[in-house]
C-alpha cells in the first residue's frame, strides 16, 4: 500500500461517499495534522489505508 500511495502518477478512481457528521470526522483529521505539525494531510491516501487495511482483514 505504501508503494501505491507513494507514487507521483497513479491512475486514481473516485469515491463518492458521505459520513454521519457526528463522527466529525473533518475537525478530528485538522487536529492530528496540527498536532503531527504537517501541513496537509492527503484525505484520500487516509480512506485508500483505512479501506485497504478493513478489507484486507477480512479477506478480500
């Protein structure tokens, strides 16, 4: 997965998806990212791990 995410050209698919709002899940990514001092935080190398890894886990 890191090889993939750590590609400058990498053909890309998009996922269109919303999240319950109570998660706040937005605020939460901005406080890790100040408090990891990084500058940005590429939301969509996050979901690509976070699916990756849940499906991977449970075999596919």
């Amino acid at each position: 997965m890191a090889e993939v995410l750590n590609q400058r050209i990498i053909a890309r698919e998009g996922l269109d998806s919303s999240v319950p709002a109570a998660l706040k899940l937005k605020k939460r990514i901005k406080r890790f990212a100040l408090d990891n001092e990084l500058d940005h935080l590429p939301i969509g190398a996050i979901v690509s791990v976070a699916l990756d890894e849940w499906l991977t886990t449970r075999g596919f």
